[in-house]
C-alpha cells in the first residue's frame, strides 16, 4: 500500500463521482466544486440527490452486522492507519482544503492535525469496556452492554468542513455503527472525499463509510431515511431545527450542534496587549466563519478605550486576499450572499449608532477586518451570529452587567474571561450560560478530548468528542441471563 502517494487526491479516481461503498456515478447529477476566493473550478464531484441516500442507507445498514463484529483491535488499527495516511498527505490534502473553503495555511494544517487526533481518539474508544453488571432481583444474571445504534447519518457544515465531518464519522465508525456523510455541496471534497480516500486506503470494509454530496433535500432524505438510526448534525440553528423536526417525526436519535454568539469578557484587571490579541484571534480566525468565533468583545468600561485602539490596530494590519496566492490573514468568506449578510449586520449596527472604527468594506468576497465599538442589544450585530471578521465591541460597568449581556443570547455555546484575577475570572464564569467555558483565553478552542456543544439555540443538549462520544453513538441494551426458563403461573 502507497500511503503517501504524490498525487494522493488524484481525481482521476473520484472526479464526478461519489463513495457509495466504492466510487461511483450518482443518480443526483454532477457538482461543480470552485474556490471561492477567485470562482476556480476545482473539481466535479458526484451530486447525491434522495435515491443515492436511499441506496447508501440500504448497502451501510447491510454491512453494519459484520463490521459490528469486527475485533475492537482491528477497527482500532484501521482508524490509526486513516490518521497516518491523513497526516502523511497533509500537505497536498492542506491545499484542497485553503482552496475549497478559502483558508489560510495555517488554518488548513489545524484540520489535518484536529482531524488526525479526532481519528485516534476514535481509535481509543473501540477498546474501552462496554458495559456493566447490574443488582439482581432473582438468581439470573443482568448486564447492561454499549451497543452500536445502526447506521449514523452525518451532515457537516462548510466551515471546517475536515474536521467537523471526521469527529462523527470517526467515533460513529470505532464503536460499530456504519455512517452515511452527507458533506455541504461547497466543501464536498475537504469535507467528504478526502475522508473517503483515507478511510479507502486504510483497508476500510467496503460498506461501512459512504460519503454523499448534496444539497439540503439529500439531507433532508437522510433523516427520514427508514435504514438510519441516528443523525448527528452540524450547521446552522435553521438547517439543525429542520433537521431535528425530521427525526423527531421519524423517532431517530439526534446530534444537533449549532451555531453561537460567543463573548468574550474582558474584565479592567486583564493584561491589555494579551487581551486585544485573545479578542483578535476569537474574532478574525477564518473570517469569522467559526461557530466559536468571539462574536461579543464585553470590556469593562475603564479599559474600553485602550482595548478598542488596540484592535483597531490590528484590524487595520490584517491583509485580505486569495490564500493560495497571497500572504494573507483573511481568505475569502465562502459566498456572496454570506457576504451580503455580513454587510446588512454591519450597517444596522452603524445605522443604530456603533461606530465603525476599522473595514465595515468588501471587495469582492474579500471583507475587511472590521471593528465596531458601541454596540447594543437593539442591533442585530448584538443579538445574531454573523459568521464573518466583525469585532462588536460592548462596554459595562460592572461585572454583574457582563454576565447579563453575555447571558441574553439564545444561543449558549462558548464563552472566555480574561482577568488578572484568577479567582474573579472564575467566579465570573461559572454565571454564564454555556457549553465551553474558557478561562483566560479567547472562545475558539476544540479538540478531540473535550465534550464539545452548546445550550439554548446552540444545540439540543447533546455532546460530539471525549468521553461523550460513547454515549452519543451507541445505546444500552439490558441482557438478563437465567440458567434455565423456569416456568410462570400461567
Ligand atoms: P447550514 O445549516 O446551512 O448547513 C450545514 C449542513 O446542513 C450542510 O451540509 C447543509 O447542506 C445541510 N443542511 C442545510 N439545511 C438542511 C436541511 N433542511 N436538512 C438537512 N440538511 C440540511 O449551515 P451553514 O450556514 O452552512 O454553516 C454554518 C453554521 O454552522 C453556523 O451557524 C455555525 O455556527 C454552525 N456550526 C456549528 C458548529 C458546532 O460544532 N456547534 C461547528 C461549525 C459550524
């Protein structure tokens, strides 16, 4: 086996097609896939339309048994070997990602190293003891065992579109479940193909991963879909309400995590250098369009000032441009529209009385890094995720005020405070309302050995990494043992 091919994504292999079981031609059409920093096409890919989901569901549900039965050990060496293969291609698999989703380099290498250390976590989970035994009421024997739901169907956003797919499809996969990926028809191949390939190399049964690209009907099909168990969800609070009224009427089990208007509380002790950088980074890193993106600077009154100059600075010294060919911080926010709707978030805010201190401009898809300061509940760039580079800066007067501004978003998915006073930072914290919690750093932090997801709008209560994935992709079963049927009095 070549493991580190120089054309490893050769598309000679998948162009035009999609991974039900094998490559194939798809009965949904052709998907062109293009950079959405200068409108390239890139690729074609297979487009999957409801009988391809159908057709995926049935052959997964056909190989689930089989590969449920596998040796924990050898779905353990098959994720490994993904997670080798994914890191010793990173840098060709890096450039599909920057061109298809419009990232930066660095950006790009964190979702071949997250994507690797989410595939051997997985790995981790397949060989953890599965059950227990439990108090008895007579002299049989009771046990409760972890057992797979089925096929997991799992539909992934554009963002980190790596990453965000492999995190499901991986833990799904280690605990016996087979997966049908639904990747966003904007980032299919860093979202879908990439992880087909991998999975392909690493000696994957055929069967137990197909990987689906399509629009919001396929996935739509697969949460109605009879063959699937269980979905888990990643996107929008829109697509994930959709997506969880489906299921609900289908009685599937479902993983939604959603979006987030994260704050970021910096409190008038706090280092002012170290926090403007925390602000930075939690507003700017990819455009903005994370779901963990800083989308509420709240800084106390008496440090506004030298906070906002500060940003200010570094807004104005953030290079926007084409990723592949430029030295930049920003790459391009992955559609017009979506450029469209950070402008309409902007111009509110600045029609309501904020005052635009830096960008607030676009060229192109390009936006410019953009500081508002005065922002207010009344605005829309206070109550709504915006997904792209915009620092809305609040102040308060005191910290009982932070936590209010904080606490009145639906959304309750990640938050930080920044403070000099480790205590206060903490005590400060535990007030607010979310999923993640980070102390003294900005709100963009994952892994593969967190529990990560959100409260309110954020999600539906579920967790997707660490110790929460047992929990999410298989299901108790009670076996009661008696030695021998006894009779009933009837
Ligand atoms: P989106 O909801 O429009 O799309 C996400 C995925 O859902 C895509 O694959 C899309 O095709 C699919 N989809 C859309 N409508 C659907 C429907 N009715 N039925 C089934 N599938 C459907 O999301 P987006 O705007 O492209 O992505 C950004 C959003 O994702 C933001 O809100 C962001 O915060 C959120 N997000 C959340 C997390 C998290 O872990 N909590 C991570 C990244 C992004």
């Amino acid at each position: 086996m070549n493991m580190h091919a120089p054309n490893f994504l050769d598309t000679a292999r998948w162009g035009g097609l999609a991974y039900i079981s094998d490559w194939q031609e798809t009965l949904g059409g052709k998907l062109d896939v293009t950079d959405p920093a200068n409108g390239n096409r890139l690729a074609t890919v297979g487009l999957c339309g409801p009988a391809d989901i159908a057709e995926a569901a049935k052959r997964a549900r056909a190989a689930q048994k089989e590969w449920a039965k596998t040796l924990p050990a050898q779905r353990a060496a098959i994720l490994n070997r993904a997670a080798d293969i994914l890191e010793q291609n990173g840098a060709e698999l890096a450039n599909w990602i920057m061109q298809e989703s419009g990232s930066i380099h660095p950006k790009a290498m964190i979702e071949i190293e997250h994507g690797a250390l989410f595939i051997r976590h997985a790995a981790t989970l397949a060989t953890q003891p599965t059950g227990m035994f439990l108090p008895g009421m007579d002299d049989r024997t009771n046990y409760a065992r972890r057992v797979p739901h089925g096929v997991v169907g799992v539909i992934s956003p554009f963002n980190f579109p790596l990453v965000l797919s492999v995190r499901s499809i991986a833990a799904a996969i280690a605990l016996g479940n087979t997966v049908v990926h639904k990747p966003d028809p904007r980032t299919p191949i860093s979202g879908g193909i990439i992880i087909a390939r991998i999975f392909e190399e690493a000696g994957l049964p055929k069967g137990v991963l197909h990987v689906v690209p399509g629009g919001a009907d396929a996935g739509e099909a697969l949460c109605s879909d009879p063959n699937i168990a269980m979905v888990s969800f990643t996107g929008s609070a829109r697509g994930g309400s959709k997506v969880g009224e489906i299921c609900g009427r289908h009685l599937k089990r479902v993983q939604l995590e959603l979006g987030g208007k994260n704050a970021l509380v910096i409190l008038d002790d706090a280092d002012l250098d170290v926090a403007a950088s925390n602000a930075a980074w939690g507003t700017f890193l990819h455009q903005g369009q994370i779901c963990m993106a800083t989308g509420l600077i709240l800084v106390d009154e008496k440090i506004e000032a030298a906070i906002t100059e500060r940003l200010v600075a570094k807004a104005l010294h953030l290079p926007a441009g084409d990723p592949s060919t430029q030295q930049v911080a920003l790459g391009p926010i992955i559609s017009d529209s979506q450029v469209e709707t950070i402008q309409k978030i902007v111009d509110d805010a600045v029609a309501k009385g904020a005052r635009l201190l830096a960008g607030g401009t676009h060229d192109g898809r390009f936006y410019a890094a953009t500081v508002l300061s005065g922002v207010k509940p009344d605005m829309l760039a206070f109550e709504e995720e915006i997904f792209g580079p915009v620092a809305c800066i609040v102040s308060f007067k005191t910290d009982e005020e932070a936590v209010d501004l904080a606490n009145r978003s639906e959304y309750g998915l990640a938050a930080g405070v920044i403070s000099g006073d480790l205590g206060r930072a903490m005590g400060l914290g535990d007030q607010l309302n979310v999923g993640q919690l980070h102390i003294n750093d900005q709100t963009i932090n994952g892994g593969p050995y967190a529990p990560f997801g959100g409260r309110g709008k954020s999600g539906n209560g579920t967790r997707v990494g660490g110790p929460a994935d047992i929990e999410e992709f298989t299901q108790w079963q009670w076996v009661s043992v008696k030695k021998a049927a006894t009779p009933y009095p009837f």
